[in-house]
C-alpha cells in the first residue's frame, strides 16, 4: 500500500517511479526526493469524460499530479485521516473528501438519484452535499478527510444502517442508498440534520461516519 498513517491526521505517501498518486491540492506537507506535484487535468483514470462530470456536479475539487521518487507527507485542514484499502470494489465518496489516492484506481463519478430517486434529489438540495458523488474503482488504496475522527459500521442484509447525510463519509460494497424522512414535506425546507432526513443504507458492505456534523 502507498499509504502509511503517521498519526490521525497525517498520512505518508511513498511514490516510485512509474507509478502516480492525486491529491487535493494544497494537501501537501512536506517531501523528501525527486518528487514533482503537476495539475490534473485529467483526474485520475476516469479521463476528460469525468473531468466533465464532476464539473457538471459543482465538484470540481482541484486534485495534483504526484510523480517521481521519495515520500511525501500529506494532510489537510487539521482533519482526521482514514486510510481505506480497496481490493477491486468501487468507493462513493464525496469529492471534497479526498485526500489522495494511488493512480491505479479508476475515478468516475454516480448520480445519487439514479439511487436515491427523489429522494435523492432532495439529499443533495437539503443537506448540501452533492447530487454526484465521487466513485473510485479498482485495486489501491484512497485517503479520506472527516471531522472528529471516523468509524466504520457494517452494512447487512438483515440489517440497514441509518445514517446523518452530513455525518456519512464514504461507503464501499454492494450497497443501495435512499434518503428518508420522519417529517411531512412541509417542514422539509431548510431542515438537514438527521433529525428531519436520513440515509438508508442497505445491502451488504461499510459506511463510513464521521464524528462530526461539520462540512469540511
């Protein structure tokens, strides 16, 4: 993996030649060798078509180009550090999110509504987190950001989890998600908090939480 975890809110990336990592841009700390740090123009493997994506749905995170040989340390914010491991299943996760991960992944980007239906509409108009959510596939490994620390909870079959949109990270697996609520859609508008909506997550996998409602 390309990813050691310093401490909570730092993580070291070792990169070799031939190989490249993104990152947020601004997320890094300090490096040691000849490492060089270029836009991207093209975000990952996903190419110009996901560029135009996630342009399309006001996610235009600026990601760099990392290359060359040496080590880098990367952080962001003061933000909590999550290192998640993929071994060829497909991560959401909001852009904003990101913190780095290796260029083997393929990045693409989902329309929550194909998932959530309206409900998923209204997700990203309540809560202000993004209609389109990133997706990244394949083999690497993926840092994420979350205020306070995050906590993983698996996702079964017999038992869907419920999460705050605000509070929700990342989540990976064969999972459906769909936005509900316990108020009427009177008392809907400028209501975001898990006290009014929130997310069913069902199937079999892991949701990601953070400690926080804060947006990043």
């Amino acid at each position: 993996m390309a990813f050691r975890e310093v401490n909570s809110k730092m993580i070291e990336a070792t990169v070799v030649p031939g190989t490249r990592l993104f990152s947020q841009r601004g997320a890094m700390l300090a490096y040691r060798g000849d490492v060089s740090f270029t836009p991207s123009i093209q975000g990952g493997q996903g190419g110009v078509m996901s560029m135009i994506g996630r342009r399309v749905a006001n996610e235009a995170t600026p990601l760099m180009t990392v290359e060359g040989s040496g080590t880098v340390l990367f952080g962001h914010g003061g933000h909590h550090v999550q290192v998640i491991e993929l071994a060829g299943d497909t991560l959401y996760v909001e852009a904003d999110r990101l913190l780095a991960f290796e260029g083997t992944l393929q990045q693409g980007t989902m329309f929550m509504g194909s998932q959530g239906g309206v409900m998923g509409l209204v997700r990203g108009q309540a809560t202000g987190q993004g209609l389109f959510t990133t997706t990244l596939a394949g083999h690497g490994a993926v840092a994420v950001m979350a205020h306070g620390g995050v906590f993983e909870v698996q996702i079964t079959p017999q038992r869907p989890v419920h999460v705050d949109p605000q509070a929700y990270v990342a989540h990976h697996g064969e999972v459906r998600n769909k936005l509900t609520t316990a108020i009427g859609w009177r008392e809907m508008v400028g209501r975001g908090s898990g006290e009014a909506f929130q997310l069913e997550l069902s199937g079999s996998g892991v949701v990601y939480v953070q400690a926080s409602e804060e947006k990043l």
